[in-house]
C-alpha cells in the first residue's frame, strides 16, 4: 500500500509529523505520527475521503481503495491494509 499523497505532502510542510510504513505477512500498516500536539488527532471518514483534526488544522487525503482500516490510537494515525 503508497502512502496517500496529500499525506506525504503535509509532511513534507511540517516538521513534526513522521510517517512510517511497515509490511508484514498479513498486512500492510501506514502509521502517521503528528508529533506533539495539544489535542489528539481525530479521524473522520465521509465518502471515502479521510478528514484528520489536529491541534485546529484539518488534513484530507482519500482512503486507498486497499485500505481495510483507518484508525487513530494513542494519536498516531493508522492505515491499514490486509493482504
């Protein structure tokens, strides 16, 4: 699985944000760390686009259509893709 393009630019602007990508057996994992922020991440997914919230700022990029979950947890942004 890529990592969405809308994310990687995000990146690319901010310092804090780091994004990973780990491939495994079972499935692929895109984790997405926003650094120390203020608040937590929030995702929201309408029509298959993914809206994250984050210390006021908003980031949407579309789900990859591989993607079988889009998760945030402890505020690192998760995609997952099972193979």
């Amino acid at each position: 699985m890529e990592t969405p393009a809308a994310l990687e630019k995000v990146a690319g602007e901010r310092d804090a944000i780091e994004i990973g990508k780990r491939e495994y057996d079972d499935e692929s994992v895109v984790v997405v760390d926003f650094g120390p922020t203020g608040d937590k991440p929030v995702v929201d997914i309408v029509d298959g686009t993914a809206i994250v919230v984050v210390d006021g700022s908003q980031f949407e990029f579309d789900v990859p259509d591989d993607a079988s979950d889009v998760t945030v947890n402890d505020g690192i942004l998760t995609i997952t893709e099972e193979k």
